[in-house]
C-alpha cells in the first residue's frame, strides 16, 4: 500500500496549530508499519523544507518541488490540474493534513483533516483577502464532499461539518490531536533561572496564541482592567505570547488605552522549547477564544500544572473537561472573576491542577497515530 502525504504546512515561517499536529502526528504515523510507503509532497517556490528525522525511515521517500504554492492552487482552482498523486508517482490514498488544494487521479482516495470551520462560522474575525482565499481554497478538492473519509480533530468540528456541508455522520472520524512529550513542568530551579533571563514577573496571567480577533484577546485586556481595579491585586501583570496574526491592531490599541498598560507585556516569538516555562511560570493561563477547532494552548499549560480559564463554546469544553474553569468569551466580568477565584482560591488551585494532570492523559499522539493510520488504510 502506498500514502501520499501534503506536507506543504510545514514550509510556513510560523508555527501554527495545523502544523504542530502535522509534525507531531507524521512523527508517530510513519514508523507504524514498515509496509506501508509513504510519499511525503512538498512545494515551495522560497522556503526550504526542515529536516525531520521520520524522513530518513526507509519507507519513505519525500518529493519537494520549487513550484510556487500560489501558482499550484491556481492551476487547482481552475484547472484541476496537477494530478498530486501523478507527481509523487502515484499513491492508493492521498491524506492532507490540513484542507489545502490537491487535485487527485480518480483512482486514488482522499482523507482530510478538518481542525475547524471558522472560516464559514466567523467570517467577520478575517480580513477581506483571507475571506476570499478561504471561498477560492474549498471551492473544488478543497470542499468536504469530496473526500472520501475525513478526520474531525473534535466532536464539535464534527457537529459543524454534518451541519454545514450535510455531510453523512459515518463519513467523520474523530480523532483527537495529542500532547507533546516536551511539554512538561521544568524543575523549580531552571524556571527562575529563566524568568530572570526573559524578565517576567513574578506574578501574570497568560495568554499564549496568534493574535487575532477569534482569539478574544481584547475582552482579555479589559477583563483584566476589571480585575485591576482591585487593589489586592496590585502586582498582577498580564503578558500576552504570540505572533501577531491579522486583524490584530485593536489588541495593541486596548492595551494601549488600558490604565494598567505598564502591567501588560507583549512577547510576539516565543521558541517551542520555551512555551512549557511560560505556561508553568504563570499564575493562571487565560484563553477565552470565541470558537477553536481543539485548542492546543489550555492543554499544554494543564501538562505543566497551570490552572486554566478558557470559554466554554465550540471544542474547548472537550479538551479542557474538568480540569480548568469555563467561561461565556463575552463576559468581561465572568472572565475577571474566574481568575480571581483562581488567585485567591488556594484549593481550588490545587484541584484544577490535579484535575487538569488527569486530564491530559487522554490525550496522545500515538494513539492520534494509530487511530489516523486505521482510517488511512479502511478506505
């Protein structure tokens, strides 16, 4: 049997969620079985593709072009054309990690991975030109229906999918992404080591994405002026991670209006090796997004023993269960008094912790890896 794979996500100069799970989930998929061939696709016209080393196994074998990813999905969008199968030299079942254009052979099978469907839910959270690209990138391999089986990463990307596109219930796999085995809480020492070299304070509420609209980071600024006006919590900071998305000038202007804005800190690149000391160093991680697909961010800070507050719509009460505090996104107020119940709460720390310990455990790229390569071959 051979496995066409688009790995196109992995030439993106930031990370993003679609690529984590494209190189956490390649990483346990491929060594799975020595019988299977696996033709990883790559294209880009600037962009040189990092080197994994799932990509020396002797069962696969990686086709990297210098074909501009624009022309490709123009030649796509308009032609059908090119046959991705016929270029990596034919494959039974082609899988995209991520719905981008790839025209097939009518003989070889599709699998696709949707994260989400913010791009037809909440239109109004991207640009116009995202919002185009979005309607031109579905509109022939990219659509649902034409996939043969699809993987949901949640029940909720699955209810959207169903509801949206009228797709079959059967057709839909859910299979839930995984937790890095990096991601874990750093010795006590090595911590303060590191919030001394990155000047963090002592005390901070943290949020950990791209800034864009979706993710609600401006309700986290003002709930956070809310919280501040207390002054039991006097030297409370607010630091905000991530790399600035679209749409995202209204962030720096509510933090900017804000009159505790010498207490909010922006860090715009945060290293994968050094997310797991942000999340352990903060008292309380925030995400009050208003719609996520899974949601790595609440996750990852409950692997390194951070309490979470995250909103309680589309998939995150899934992931998050009861190991952090749900919110309404839209709720200033809720937002601030659930971080404040953290912070003064010592038990109900305690409790979110162990709890959210707990909770991480159902959650691993080998059984994401096992669970994707049985649809693979089952079509």
């Amino acid at each position: 049997m051979t496995i066409g794979i688009d790995i196109r996500v992995l030439g993106s100069d930031t990370k993003s969620g679609v690529q984590e799970y494209t190189e956490n989930l390649l990483a346990r998929l491929l060594p799975l079985n020595k019988n299977i061939k696996f033709k990883l696709f790559h294209s880009s016209f600037r962009n040189d593709l990092k080197k994994y080393e799932w990509m020396k196994l002797p069962n696969v074998e990686v086709f990297s072009f210098r074909m501009p990813n624009k022309l490709l999905f123009g030649l796509a969008g308009f032609f059908n054309r090119p046959r991705i199968d016929r270029l990596i030299g034919g494959a039974d079942v082609f899988f995209s990690p991520h719905f981008l254009l790839a025209p097939l052979s009518p003989d070889c099978k599709r699998v696709t991975t949707f994260h989400d469907l913010s791009y037809l839910c909440f239109k109004e959270f991207f640009s116009w030109k995202r919002n185009v690209w979005h309607k031109f990138q579905i509109r022939l391999s990219g659509k649902p229906e034409l996939s043969d089986r699809i993987i949901a990463v949640s029940q909720s990307t699955k209810k959207d999918l169903t509801e949206k596109y009228g797709l079959p219930s059967g057709k839909i796999a859910i299979i839930y992404s995984g937790i890095s085995d990096l991601m874990f809480r750093p010795a006590k020492e090595n911590l303060e080591s590191f919030r001394r070299e990155n000047n963090l304070p002592d005390q901070f509420i943290l949020f950990l994405g791209k800034l864009e609209p979706r993710k609600n980071i401006v309700g986290l600024i003002k709930a956070f002026n809310f919280l501040k006006s207390s002054n039991e919590f006097e030297n409370l900071n607010l630091v905000i991670a991530g790399e600035p998305g679209w749409l995202y000038k209204n962030i720096y202007r509510e933090a900017d209006a804000s009159p505790h804005k010498d207490r909010i800190i922006f860090k715009n690149y945060i290293k994968d090796e050094d997310r797991k000391f942000y999340y352990s160093l903060a008292s309380v991680f925030v995400y009050p997004s208003f719609f996520e697909g899974f949601g790595f961010p609440p996750l990852e800070a409950m692997a390194c023993g951070t309490p979470v507050v995250a909103s309680f719509n589309s998939s995150l009460p899934e992931v998050v269960g009861e190991g952090g505090v749900l919110v309404d996104p839209h709720g200033v107020v809720d937002i601030s008094m659930a971080v404040k119940s953290i912070l003064v709460d010592s038990g109900l720390k305690k409790l979110l912790v162990k709890k959210g310990l707990e909770r991480v455990q159902n959650f691993t790229w080998n059984k994401c890896a096992q669970e994707t390569l049985e649809v693979l071959i089952s079509v």
